[in-house]
C-alpha cells in the first residue's frame, strides 16, 4: 500500500465513531476515498433501514 493509504488508515483507527461502526478503508488516493461498512442489526432502525446516521458519517468521514 502506499504512504497515503496508510496514512488514511492511521485517521480512520483514531475516530472511535468510525471504529465502532466497523468502517473500512479501501481507497486512498488523490481525489478518491473508499470507504465500506458491513450493515448489522446494531446500525438499523426499528423498521430494519440503515440508520440515517451511518449513512450520514460515511460521505463526511475525514
């Protein structure tokens, strides 16, 4: 991997949020990120959708 995915990586690890929700790194590059989570019951609502808060976090993940 290169300096700036691991450097990613590094940012991801120290967001306690992120590293509640599990969210994944799979992409670091200039002008792309990646980022990927597994859906679990503990990230849905009562009606079984996604919380709209995870969906919110992952377009705004640093």
């Amino acid at each position: 991997m290169s300096e700036l995915f691991d450097f990613g990586q590094q940012i991801l690890a120290s967001q306690p949020f992120s590293a509640l929700l599990g969210t994944k790194l799979t992409t670091f590059e200039p002008g792309k990120a990646v980022l990927s989570l597994t859906v679990r019951d503990e990230l849905k609502q009562q009606h079984g959708f996604v919380h709209g808060g995870v969906l919110v976090t992952l377009p705004t993940t640093p």
